[in-house]
C-alpha cells in the first residue's frame, strides 16, 4: 500500500521501490483527477522507465477539456492507450 500525499503516485513514496522489488515493468493507470494525478503519475512512470499503458475509460476530470488534452496530447507521448477492455483483452491474449 503506498498513501499519496501529492498530486503523482511516485512523489514522496516508494512506490517505485516496491514496484522494482517485484519486478514490475508495466504499469496501469486510471483515476479521478485525469489532468492532476494521472498525468503526473504517467509522467513520473514514463521518467522512471516503466511501461505505461492509460485505461482511458477508467479516468475522469472536473474539467472536460484539461480531461481531452491529457488525452489526446499528452498521454499518447507517455504510452500505450485504451479502453478498460482493450487493456484487460491484451493482457489476456498475451498470458
């Protein structure tokens, strides 16, 4: 369990720590702040040489246009995109 006190899941924890003792390369993101947390946890993962992949369907945003350019340009600079579907179906075709 990591408890996140900023806006991004790596500041101020030892999430990557945890996530390297177990020999984690992949990560999964979704959320409820797309623009704040999501994006500066993507952002960190990505730095951190972690494989990102963003379920689209499973994030959300207060406001709707900070949420579509996360989206459409942001992310896609980070790694792999979505929907919760798409993401479990790959995950289960590649077992």
């Amino acid at each position: 369990m990591v408890t996140k006190r900023n806006w991004g899941a790596f500041h101020g924890t030892d999430l990557d720590v945890q996530l390297r003792r177990r020999g984690v390369t992949q990560i999964v993101l979704g959320g409820i702040a797309t623009s704040l947390g999501v994006e500066s946890t993507a952002r960190a993962a990505h730095e951190h040489g972690y494989h990102v992949t963003l379920a689209t369907d499973a994030m959300t945003d207060l406001d709707a246009e900070a949420h579509r350019n996360s989206l459409e340009r942001i992310f896609p600079r980070l790694g792999e995109t979505g929907t919760t579907d798409e993401v479990v179906d790959l995950f289960e075709s590649t077992r």
